[in-house]
C-alpha cells in the first residue's frame, strides 16, 4: 500500500536525486573547462618546437656558408698567387675571371653571413625566448586552475556522499525497482519524478489518462507510472467543477483507444457513403 509518508519519501528523493544529479554533471563539465587552456599551451609548445628546429637549421645554414666562403677565399688566395706564374693572355683572362667570381661569392656571402648573424638568428631566438616564457607562464597557470579545479571537485564529491547517505535512509523500505526507474524518470525529465493525477489529467505531460489508471492511484495499492511520460503518479482532488469537465465515464482504458479509433473511422465511412447517397438522389 503507497503511503502519504511513502510520497513524502520520493519527494524528498527527488530533490536529492537531481541534486546529486546536477552535481556529478558539473564534476564531468568541471575538466573540460581546461581542454581550452591545455590546447592553447600545446600549441605554444609546437611552435617553440617549430622555432627551435628553425634556429638549428639556420644555424646549419649559416655554418655552411661558412665553410664554403673559407674554400673560396683559399682558392681566391691561390689563383692570385698563381698570377705570377702565367705565361699567356688567355690564362691570364681565365685566372682574372676566377679571381672576380671568386670575390663576389665572398662578398655576397660574407653579406649573407651578416644577415643571418645580426637578424636571422636574433629574431628567432627573441621568439623562442618569448615562446618560452609564454609556456612557462601559462604551465603555471593552467597548474593553479587544475589544483582550484581538484579541490572544487572533492568538494562537490563530499556533498554528493552527504546526499547518498540521505538516499540511502529514505530508500531503505522502498522497492529498489521503483528506486531506480524513478532515478532515471528524474535525469529525463528535468528533475520532476513525481506528479499529481487531476480529473484524469497527469500534470506532467498534461494527457487525459484512462479512468484504470485514476482508479488505481486513487487507491493507492502500488506505484503507478503515467503512460505516457512514466512518471510515478498520486492522487490529488481536483478543483470543484474540474471532474465535470474530464468525465470519467468516456475515458476508458488503454485498449480502449484502438476501439475509439476504429469506431471513428466507421462513423466517418457511413457519414462519406450518407453524402454519396444524397448526391446521387
């Protein structure tokens, strides 16, 4: 038999149950509020590696310029002394040439040499330096967040085990089958789990219900869920005037809807053939 006090119980279930509800939805929501953070940094990580791998091959770069501008210079060195020792015009012609292709490789890459020692490689280690510090500060932070993050979540853990305990006392003499579908009726159902039958009518989802079922929660011998939105159902007087309006005698049952629908379309076939018959006379 469902007892005034059993209905107290759901009610007061129901307020702890979507408590608890929203509360281990925020511990879920709570971790993501660093995914945001986390790819930032991962990002500032790439392009600091991306910097680094850029400052060694330009260093490499610029190591072999080097090396090729010390093997031009030593020919250079070479072909000018070789000037000595020329016996014709046209060794003399192709020993100059040398020479002054010789020169203007120096020159161009003693200018790129330059270039990469007074701006190439300042501005990547300016950016690999601004890169580091940037990810050491948001490494801070985001290790500040996740602690304010760990300590929020044990706290609404702490309040989630407060309000399992208070489940457990009031559950303790309900059926654990009804316990559990009136849980998930509550996440379905924006934390309503329990609602009042009125002339009929169930006031969570508003449907004209069978007079079977008004019967059965009106006495009350078990917890009856509501047909078409499942939540449990109790028995409420309705406002005087009310049970004219929902007349109980022309709500049948549930099977009876099957018969409603045939029943109209039979009346819709004799009203069609009545209107044949008429045009045709």
């Amino acid at each position: 038999m469902v007892t005034k006090d059993d209905l107290d119980k759901l009610r007061s279930l129901q307020e702890i149950i979507y408590e608890k509800i929203g509360l281990e939805k925020t511990i879920q929501e709570i971790p993501k509020l660093l995914g945001t953070q986390e790819e930032l940094l991962n990002r500032q990580k790439k392009h600091f590696i991306e910097k680094n791998q850029d400052y060694e091959k330009i260093k490499a770069e610029e190591a072999g310029l080097r090396n090729s501008l010390a093997e031009v210079e030593a020919a250079r060195e070479k072909s000018e002394k070789n000037m000595d020792f020329i016996a014709t015009q046209r060794e003399y012609e192709a020993l100059d040439k040398e020479i002054v292709d010789a020169k203007k490789k120096e020159e161009q890459w003693h200018k790129d040499i330059l270039h990469i020692e007074q701006h190439v490689l300042p501005e990547l280690d300016k950016e690999i330096k601004q890169y580091a510090a940037l990810i050491e500060q948001q490494e801070k932070e985001l290790e500040d967040r996740r602690k304010k993050i760990e300590a929020e979540i044990s706290d609404k853990q702490k309040q989630i085990d407060t309000l399992r305990k208070k489940e457990s006392k009031l559950t303790e003499n309900l059926d654990t089958e009804v316990v559990f579908k009136f849980e998930r009726i509550i996440k379905n159902k924006m934390g309503i789990g329990i609602v009042a039958i009125k002339g009929n009518v169930c006031m969570g989802c508003h449907m004209i219900l069978p007079v079977q079922f008004a019967n059965e929660v009106r006495i009350g011998e078990e917890f009856v869920f509501c047909p078409y939105c499942s939540r449990i159902l109790y028995y409420e007087e309705s406002a005087e005037g009310e049970e004219d309006f929902f007349n109980t005698e022309d709500t049948g049952s549930l099977s009876d809807l099957d018969d409603i629908e045939e029943d109209d379309y039979e009346e819709d076939e004799e009203d069609e053939e009545k209107v044949n018959i008429d045009y045709e006379e």
